[in-house]
C-alpha cells in the first residue's frame, strides 16, 4: 500500500515563516495539518478529535491570541492545554503563519493546524468550472439494484443498494457509479463479497458499455466509475477491451499534476469525459486508463453506522495516511460517502433528505474542500439532486 506521510505536505511550504501578522478574529475549526482531526473541549482539557460539525465543542472564537471555545463562553485554552479563564495570561498563544497554516501549541504530536471558517466562504460558480469545483450524484453499489442481473446470493440480494438500473440511473441524473467487481473463470463480474451463488450475473463490460454509449448520444455530460476492484490486472484489461468506443471516451489526467483540473468545457471539446478510478493497488492496471484513486481522490470513511437508529455524521478520511484536508500540486477530488451499513428505504430517505446539511456544514469543512461526489443509497429517495444542486451554485473558499 502506498503511504502518503504527512511531512510531505509540508516540504511544500515555505522554510521560513509569512510576515508575523495577527490571525484574523472569528469563529474556527482547529485542524491538524498531519492528520485532519479538530481540536475540541474534552471535560476540562482538549483533544484531538474526529470532526463533528457543531455537535463536538469543535468550534473555537479567536480573538487576540485567545481560543474561546463557542460552547463554553469565557473558557479558553491555556498555554498547558486545560481549559481556564480567557482572562488569564497564559490564554494568549502565539501564532505564526506559513502560507495557509498556522503554527502554535502541539498536542496529540500535532503542531501545525488550519483555520478553516466555521461560516462557509463562497463565490459564484463560474460559467465554466474546473473539474474540481463541481458536484456529481453518485450511486453507492450502482450495480446492486435486482434489475440489471443478480449481485449476490438471494438472500442478501433483498438489500439493494439501488432499485432502479444502470441505464434508468444515467436517465435520472447519477454521474457517478460505484461498482464492486470480483474475479471469476467469466472475468471480471460485478457482485457483493462474492460471485459465488449469484444467479443472472453481469459482467463489469456490460455496465461500461451502457455508459460509454450514454455519452455518445450526452456529449455535455461527465461520468465517473469507482472500482472496488478483486481481480488481476490482465482481467481488468481484457473486460475494459470488451467495450466499444471506450478509448474515445476515457480520460487519463495528463496533465493534471502541471495545470490542474480540466474545465468542463475542455473535457467535452476533447470528449473525454469518462473517468474510471481504481482502488486496487498499483500492478501496471493503470496503463489501461484506470486512475489509482488515492493519488487523485481524498474520501470519507464509508459508514454512518448501521441501517437503523442513530447516525454518526462524523467525517473523517478513510485513509489513516491521507487526511481529507490533503493537498497536491492539484486539487484532490473529494467522494463524500452518505450511506448506512444496510440500505432501508426510511432511512434513506431520511439521510438523503439531510445530505446536503452535512455536505455543507460537517465534511466540507473537514476537508476545506467541496465534495465533488455525494454517493448515497437509494438515490431517487430523500431529493438527494437537490444537495448536488446546492453544491453544484458555488465555489467553496476555505
């Protein structure tokens, strides 16, 4: 598995301090640079912490050095990192500025943090956004809807991921398709766990071939597929050969690290408008078109708990190595998964009529960064397009 250690964001930065200026006052998200935690109250002290939104005493008024804690009026952090009165002078920290992060007290290890506004910072949208800063629906196990073909043994074959199929998904508006494929004598097929006992399978080339052939006739449309991907590369290969017209359509990042995400404008004049993203560690795959997703992606951890009773709305990457605050010579793309362990139509419904409050106000945030992909279950319940349109009216500026 390939690291990503934290110092390495930081060889990046500036070897010496900005010029010293005071941080400016408001109300803030205190986030290791390292490890993308938050700073919050915990009883009479601080630690570091999964970000929570406003639900976790994570919200800090900076004020003359001071870090009042939003919840508890009066009580700031001290120099010895306990909780004691604002009025006191070892309250006062001294802050120094490297480009985007700042440097003042460590704890858990972590010295170097951002400040990212609690009250989202937003432009207009630009008539022809980068890549980066737009939002696409997506379709968590896009495959697993008991239209297509069979996806798992019968009895778990009841809990569908997605009830409609592949082609009524593209017709709804889903732009991007999460498919799990595994390895079998028949090549690389798309089930849950395992093929085995899956009646009516299909094949990963037959879904490509649905999309592929969508954008032909959508020459305005951008589609991304995410590979959980179980087979060998020569598997992989042969499957994507299978598919008409894929080279015309399959986009390869040239040039990403260099200049950055492609507008949507350029990728439809060069109509290479289809992204296909691989989990799978790197083996030479990647020379078919596939983009391992960890050099281009940042992602949440995938579950907000099981299918009924409370949620956990906590956003935190899924990858220990690479935090969601992770930044390149380009803009990684950020896939904000919204899903429970088992999909429910009530719950779904419920959690996707909430996904763009914790779009906004939980993991973007977290991240200092727009999601570009919410994948949810059960798409067509809870509205959850009007999130993406919501996401889909501005930039986000940390």
């Amino acid at each position: 598995m390939r690291r990503f250690p934290a110092i390495a964001a930081l060889l990046l930065l500036p070897l010496v301090p900005a010029t010293a200026n005071a941080a400016p006052s408001g109300t803030y998200y205190v986030t290791s640079v390292g490890t993308g935690l938050n700073v919050a109250q915990s009883g009479g002290g601080v630690e570091l912490h999964r970000p929570k939104g406003n639900e976790d005493r994570q919200q800090w008024r900076l004020s003359d050095g001071r870090f009042e804690n939003a919840d508890s009026p009066g009580q700031c952090i001290t120099r010895s990192l306990t909780m004691g009165s604002c009025s006191q002078g070892d309250a006062v920290h001294d802050l120094v500025q490297f480009g985007d992060q700042w440097e003042f007290f460590t704890l858990g290890g972590q010295s170097r943090w951002y400040l990212t506004p609690v009250a989202n910072q937003t432009s207009p949208m630009p008539a022809d956004p980068r890549l980066d800063q737009m939002t696409f629906l997506t379709a968590h196990n896009a495959y697993a809807n008991g239209v297509d073909g069979g996806f798992a043994p019968p009895f778990i074959d009841l809990a569908k991921n997605q009830t409609r199929g592949i082609v009524q998904q593209l017709n709804d508006g889903v732009r991007g398709f999460m498919l799990d494929i595994h390895q079998t004598a028949d090549g690389a097929i798309l089930c849950h766990n395992s093929c085995t006992l899956v009646s009516k399978p299909v094949a990963l080339n037959v879904d490509l071939q649905r999309i592929v052939d969508f954008l032909r006739n959508n020459r305005g449309e951008i589609i991304t597929v995410f590979l959980e991907d179980y087979v060998d590369a020569a598997t992989l290969r042969a499957e994507m050969r299978k598919v008409q017209g894929l080279n015309d359509v399959l986009y390869r990042a040239e040039g990403v690290r260099q200049n950055g995400w492609p507008t949507r404008g350029q990728m439809q004049a060069s109509g290479k408008r289809l992204i296909v993203f691989t989990d799978h560690g790197k083996d030479g795959r990647e020379d078919s078109g596939v983009l391992y997703q960890r050099d281009w992606t940042v992602e949440n951890y995938w579950s907000m708990g099981p299918g009924l009773g409370s949620s956990d709305w906590s956003c935190y990457s899924r990858w220990d190595e690479k935090p969601l605050t992770a930044t390149d010579s380009f803009q990684p793309l950020f896939v904000m998964n919204h899903f429970r362990d088992v999909p429910f139509g009530s719950t779904a419904t419920s959690d996707n009529g909430k996904l763009g409050n914790r779009a906004q106000q939980f993991c973007q945030p977290a991240a200092r960064k727009k999601p570009n992909f919410l994948a949810v279950d059960l798409y067509h319940l809870g509205n959850a397009a009007a999130a993406v349109g919501q996401l889909n009216s501005y930039v986000y500026r940390p």
